[in-house]
C-alpha cells in the first residue's frame, strides 16, 4: 500500500522533484566557484606579496655586494647602534 502511494507520487512529480535537485546543484556549483575564485584571489596576493620581499631581499643582498668590505658593517653600525 505505501509502495504504491509513493510510486504513484513519484510517476506524478518526478519532474519537478528532478528540477529542484538541479537548481539546487546550479546554487551549490555556484557558490563552489565563488569560493573558488576567493582562494585563487587570496593566493595570486600571496605570490605577489612573495615576489616583492624576494625582489627586496636581492636589492638588499646586490647594494651590500658592491659595498666593500668594512662598508656594510660601518652602515650597520651607523643605523642601528642606540644614540
């Protein structure tokens, strides 16, 4: 008897139970690639963010490179010894 009932309602509404599971699965894929494109955003800032010290840290490593060699300690000195 339940058997029956719920295929007759199943024969019945199949479609719109079908059309309801895919807007749902559209909402969800939608908000995946929402989520997504944050992580993608968040890990191109990362790069970014990593290039810039790396570039800084070169400048710094090549200006004390073309210094001689008791001038880099006498600028450490200067700059960070208490006044």
């Amino acid at each position: 008897m339940i058997g029956s009932l719920l295929l007759s309602w199943w024969q019945r509404s199949y479609a719109a139970v079908l059309k309801w599971v895919g807007i749902a699965a559209a909402v969800l894929l939608v908000l995946f690639k929402i989520r997504q494109s944050g992580r993608d955003d968040e890990r191109a800032a990362q790069i970014v963010k990593q290039n810039e010290t790396v570039g800084k840290a070169n400048e710094v490593e090549n200006d004390v490179r073309r210094m001689r060699d008791g001038d880099s300690l006498d600028e450490l000195r200067r700059d960070w010894t208490r006044k």
